[in-house]
C-alpha cells in the first residue's frame, strides 16, 4: 500500500502547536463543551497510521478512530470507491429509490457472518443504531420485552443504549430516565473474577432465571471482546454456554461486533474465536473505511419478523457509504489484513507481556488480533490504577503517540492500530510506551 504521508512520527512544535491553540481558542466559542478530544491538537492529514497537525506534528495513531479505520486511513481501494459512487449519487433512500449496492453489500454481510444458513441483513448510520434495530428485531420476533445485558458492557449513547452500557460517567450521568426492561448480568472478567467459563456462566443463567426468567427474555446482547469496558475476553466456555442457554429457551443471541468484528481480531468476526453462532450480529466501526455505516444481520426468519417499514432510517445504507464497505471488505480479503492482525497481536505481545512480571504495576496484557490492551494495576490486590494511565497516555502523546484509554475503572490503555501499520511503526510505539511504564511505575 502506498502512502501520502511518510509512516513516522515526528514532532516540531510543543504539543498542541500554534496553530492548534488557535483552533481551540475557535472551538471554545463555537463547539458544545460536551464533546471531548483525546489528543491536544488538530488534526489536517490522516494517511494509514499516521495523524499529522496542523502544525505539521506528526502522531502514530494507535486508536484507528476508535476502531474504525481498520484499513488504513484514507484507503485507496476507499477514497477511489467514495470517488466513484459521489459522482454517480449522493444520496438515495432505500425506502424510496432502491438500488443494487444496498443488495450488492447486504449479500456479502450474509456470506461473511458465522452459521451455515439463510440469512438477512439491514443497513444503518451508527453502532448504537444498528443495536437499537437488534433490539427492536427480537422483541418483535420472541414478542417478549427483557433484555440481557452485562457488567461493562457498552453499546452507544442513545436512550435505549445507555440503558443497555454498564459504565455511568461520561456516557450516562444525568441522562436518565433510561428504557426499562433492561437487566444487567454479571461478566466472565478472568483476570478480576477467577471464575472459569462454565463458572460464570452458570452464574449468570442463575441470575437470569432468578430476576428476570428465561420465558421473558427476548435477547441477550454481548460484546465477545468487551471494548470500552476493558477490552475484556471471556474465559473459555463462556459464551458457547450463554448461546446454549439462549437457544434452549428461545431468546434471541446478539453478539456486538460493532468494535471486535471486521477482521479486526484476526477473523471477520470474534464470535468465530470460540465458534459460537449468533442469532444476531452487529456489525460498525470497520466495515466501511471511515463512513458511517452499521448492519445488523441474522437468520433470515428473524430479520423479517418486523412488517414493512418498521425498520428503517433516511441516511441508512447510502450509495456512498455502501461503496465504501464494499471496497474495505475487498481490502480485508485482497490486502491480507486479518494475517496482519494477528502479525500485530504477536508484536504486542513479545513487547509487552515480560512487562507483567518486571513491574507489579501491570497486571494483564488481553485481547484477540489488532484489538489488545494492557490493564495497569496496583499491587498485588490488583487495585486499578488510572492515575498511571493518565500519565503515561499523555507522555505518549507528548512523543507523538497516540493511545486510547478504556475500561469500567479508566485502568486500561487500548490499543486499535491500523492493519496496515507497519512492524516499524508499531515497535516505535510501543517502545514510547513502555519506556513511560517503566519511568512512572
């Protein structure tokens, strides 16, 4: 792949630069003080892995949009399809105007998703809508009203979907009331519980069967990689035994891939780790380069439960946005892209797991492919430790690093590279990384 941008960090300017001082000086008097930035500065370029200032500092991106340009920024199997479908259409509504890329992607969402028989899909704008219609898509199939979700779960920001996120602050505090039938389960957490996974899912369907009762519940909903609760990874037999559950009794299994999905842990979805079926599947973030895009897919007889109408949106599968996925589906499959996920996993790894018995302030180094994190601790008693994070993010990003926080206690650091980053670029990194770790532990 090549790329405008030279793949290298460099910084010229204290961070923020002059000119990204002037446009905050801009932002605070024009921009709702309720949107907040991780990075200090502004950005004018993003190429692959890079993220250049408008002061010309040029930043490793470790965050890929939080997931979203799993491909690379500015893509040029991407930008060429945007090209092409912005000439021939702008906008055009399915509801409306049919039209063949809103089948064309569609079929191929169906091909890619795990289990072996007739499937559907529909097309939206954003992660939490595609988990809104999810929701929407069992309640009208089971006609039950409960939903299961879990302990650091998070599914998006609208009123039905902060119901459904565990953490309060920012993404829910002072929001409320919130939908109801909503209940929370308790999450296989390895590192935190102990429990192995037939353990905690037997604590859960006791807890479902308990409070809610199986007969009421229309969906469970969960993240197969937790994202911004921790980048958790249930222990082994966890999920396997909650689909088991859920087919035995008739509730619908969601699986929200909108973070983990689209190769970014090494397969087109993390629900093939352990081999699981979804009813359902949630697919954003990476399926379309940087468009806005979501899809929610699942055996055909439950995506036609609704009657005609009852799902849809004005923006949702645009021309343009739909050409876009295709041809980011085209780069995962062409580019070897899942090959270099796990090519990143391995780097990561050998980087960063000795650190967990040098320094007893990291505790855990998780995750599956391209989607790791490392959680910081203290002691022995694995008290989390977010101060640490705060500081070493910061000294990164000082260096020209950008890294992402998460996690239910703000004690974990994210990382979501590009795919196509390189060996170079991600050893460069870390190392910027872990040389604050070692210095602040």
């Amino acid at each position: 792949m090549e790329f405008r941008l030279e793949q290298q960090r460099k910084i010229v300017t204290e961070i923020p630069g002059p000119k990204s001082e002037a446009l905050k000086e801009r932002r605070q008097q024009y921009v709702s003080a309720s949107v907040g930035s991780a990075l200090p500065v502004y950005v004018e370029q993003a190429d692959g892995a890079i993220l250049r200032d408008v002061d010309g500092n040029q930043f490793i991106d470790f965050g890929s949009g939080i997931g979203v340009t799993t491909v690379g920024n500015s893509n040029p199997k991407v930008v060429k399809a945007i090209q092409d479908a912005a000439a021939a259409s702008t906008h055009l509504q399915i509801n409306t105007a049919p039209y063949e890329s809103y089948i064309d992607l569609c079929q191929k969402l169906t091909e890619l998703t795990p289990g072996e028989f007739p499937k559907k899909a529909v097309l939206f704008n954003s992660g939490a809508e595609a988990l809104e219609n999810a929701v929407k898509i069992a309640r009208k199939h089971t006609g039950r009203d409960a939903i299961i979700v879990f302990d650091h779960a998070f599914h998006g920001r609208t009123n039905l979907t902060m119901a459904m996120t565990s953490k309060s602050m920012p993404y829910k505090d002072g929001f409320g009331p919130f939908a109801p039938e909503v209940y929370r389960a308790p999450l296989s957490y390895p590192y935190r519980d102990g429990l192995t996974g037939p353990e905690a899912a037997a604590r859960t369907i006791d807890m479902i069967d308990k409070q809610v009762g199986a007969k009421n519940v229309a969906a469970i909903v969960i993240e197969p990689l937790v994202g911004e609760g921790g980048f958790i990874v249930p222990a082994e037999g966890f999920l396997p035994a909650l689909v088991e559950f859920a087919n035995e009794n008739g509730i619908v299994f969601v699986a929200d891939e909108v973070q983990a999905g689209m190769s970014r842990t090494g397969k087109w979805f993390c629900s093939e780790w352990e081999g699981i079926v979804p009813d359902l599947v949630t697919s954003a973030k990476g399926i379309a380069g940087g468009m806005p895009l979501s899809a929610v897919i699942g055996r055909a007889e439950i995506m036609d439960a609704s009657h005609a109408g009852g799902i849809g949106g004005t923006y949702s599968g645009n021309p343009v946005a739909n050409a876009a996925a295709l041809a980011t589906i085209a780069a995962y499959e062409e580019d070897g892209l899942q090959e270099a996920a796990l090519r990143i996993e391995k780097t990561v790894r050998s980087i960063l797991e000795p650190l967990i018995t040098e320094l007893d302030v990291v505790g855990e180094v998780r995750g599956r492919g391209a989607m790791l994190a490392i959680e910081l601790v203290k002691g022995a008693d694995k008290t989390p430790n977010p101060e640490l994070v705060k500081t070493v993010v910061a000294e990164a990003q000082a260096q020209g690093v950008l890294f992402l926080t998460c996690g239910t206690y703000g004690n974990v650091i994210r990382f979501l590279p590009p795919l196509v980053m390189s060996d170079e670029l991600l050893a460069d990194g870390l190392g910027v990384l872990v040389e604050s770790i070692r210095k602040n532990a």
